[in-house]
C-alpha cells in the first residue's frame, strides 16, 4: 500500500519467545520503512524479528544467528580466591583455579579464537613471588590456571591476564593469601643500642613464622611461652625474659621491653641472643655489642687536716666515666 505512513516498530525476539527488545520504529515512506544501521549485541542462535503497527496484523522474520564478533579483551570466568601460601617447592594452589576467557567488544565470549594466556601477579602488596604454569593455552575460548601459588601471605593480591595476541588484558578482582602453618622462629626486629645494665634502646620482637616466612599464628596452641636466653657474649641478660606467644595471648608475636645485659668487666662485650618456643625451630639473633657501662667514682677532697669536725663542711666530688 504506497499511500501508507503507519509508524512500523521492529523487536528483537530472543529463540523460544519471551519478552523482546525494542529495535527501532520507522514511519513508513510510500508504504516501506527501512531500517538502516540495526545491530545486535549479544550473540545467540534462533532470534527472530517482529514488525508491528496499531491497527496492522504483524509480521515475523525467518530465525537467525548473530555470532560473536572478533577476539577483542580477556576476562576473568572464575576469580581466585582466600588461599595459604605456597611456592614451587610447596604449592598450595590457588583455588578455585582461575579460568581466563576470551570475549569481542560487545562481551560475548569467542570459542572459536586460540591463543596463550598468560599469568602474572598485579597488585603485590606483599612481594610475592607467583609460582606455577603462568602461560596456558585456550580451549573452546578458555584458559585454566590449576596450579598457581603466591608465597608471601597479604590482603588485596590481584592477578594479570595477558594475551599472546594482543587481546586488551584482565585483571582480577582482589583476594587474600593467608600463611601457612607455624614451623619456625624469627627475629623480626633484632636488639640494638646496647650499654651494660641499661635497657636496649631497640628491644627484640620474635614471631611464629611458616615455611615461607610469614609472621603465622596458624597451628599454635592457645598457650605457648617464647623463652629468649643470652646465647654468647658475657652475661647475665636481664629483665623479662619470657613471653606467651599462644593465640590467646601474643597471637605469634613476643615484643620484649625491658631486656638488659650486666657486666662489670671494664670492656665492651659481643653478644648473641636465642629463642625458643615448644617445638617450633629455634633461632639465633644476629650479634651486637653491649658497650661497657658507665661507672662512678666518688672522691672525697677538702678534708680538714685533721678528722672532720661536726658542723665542718666537707666536699665529695663524683666523676662519672665511660
């Protein structure tokens, strides 16, 4: 009908019916609206188009398939997740294991489109070093990460998908590595500043540590006393010497406040401490030198020549040397 100007509405209608989307309408022009420019964005099979009018029966396009467009940006299907810490020599994979895939402009996924995946850590607040097979091709589209491991336990790790390709990469979203079971000791400040009978102006903190050197109360007993003890040098050490350092208490960490070493002997002293907890490995501090204190002298002067008088002053004079 060439005379006809009814506003004609297309809608985009999903295999199997349901609720379409509305494409465009059109004012009929001598009978015909034309639709230049429509797209589809998200790929499927069996969509079909209905053309409608008020007033007008309405029309339905034959089945079609819209397919993805061409490899364009890598993205994250499963994201990592809380996992202990690990290396090569002890993984402790990242689970769930991370899966990378391959998606066009619009987000549709590719599984027609190889390529090789590689893994890398993106924000490393702690250091660690990633472990594993980093680079991992795709199947139908995806790439799986099943044995990856970071050793330094934090908050907040992500991890960096790239692509052999060229494709825009992926970042994760954040998660945590926790530490590993406590099997060790460690000074995580060592003592300095050191003058015989004065407190260290810098006084050791010993803490649980796993396999990987991280500060870990995993494993430990509610109660477990950290024992630190004058290893060499001449002694005795003093203050207090032992700290619980049990989840109920200092949680894997001992800070010492107060420690000292004595010595009269007039020279300065190198020395080394050790501590020891239950069956954790022992360790030894680095050594340092505890200086000679200082030591008064008092001298009497001015006496009288005879015995001091009552009432008769007398003057004492203190030199105090290193």
């Amino acid at each position: 009908l060439t005379t006809a100007t009814d506003a004609i509405t297309l809608t985009l209608k999903p295999a199997g019916g349901g609720a379409g989307s509305a494409l465009s309408t059109v004012s009929a022009v001598n009978g015909t609206a034309t639709f230049p420019g429509l797209t589809v964005t998200a790929a499927a099979s069996g969509y079909t188009i209905d053309a409608t009018a008020t007033g007008l029966l309405g029309v339905s396009s034959n089945t079609f398939n819209v397919s993805p467009a061409g490899a364009f940006q890598l993205v994250f299907i499963t994201q990592p997740s809380a996992t202990v810490a690990g290396d090569a020599v002890t993984p402790s994979p990242i689970l769930p294991a991370p899966r990378v895939g391959i998606q066009d402009f619009y987000g549709n996924f590719v599984t027609t489109t190889s390529d090789t995946i590689t893994m890398s850590i993106g924000n490393n607040p702690a250091g660690g070093t990633l472990t594993g097979t980093l680079s991992a091709g795709t199947t139908a589209g995806v790439a799986t990460f099943s044995d990856l491991s970071i050793n330094k336990a934090s908050a907040a790790y992500t991890l960096r998908a790239t692509s052999g390709g060229g494709l825009i990469a992926a970042v994760s979203a954040t998660f945590t590595i926790l530490p590993d079971f406590a099997t060790s000791l460690a000074f995580t400040t060592q003592p300095s500043g050191a003058s015989a009978g004065y407190v260290f102006t810098q006084q050791p903190v010993v803490s649980a540590i796993d396999d990987f050197g991280n500060v870990s109360s995993s494993g430990l007993p509610a109660n477990l006393i950290l024992t630190i003890t004058l290893l060499t040098g001449v002694g005795p050490l003093q203050g207090t010497t032992s700290l619980d350092i049990g989840t109920a208490a200092g949680n894997a960490v001992a800070t010492f406040t107060n420690l000292r070493i004595d010595f009269s002997n007039n020279a300065s002293n190198t020395v080394s401490l050790r501590a020891t907890a239950g069956s954790l490995t022992a360790v030894t501090g680095n050594t340092f030198t505890v200086a000679k204190g200082a030591t008064m002298t008092m001298v009497t002067s001015s006496l009288p020549g005879n015995m001091s008088v009552v009432g008769e002053s007398v003057t004492f004079t203190a030199t105090v040397s290193a």
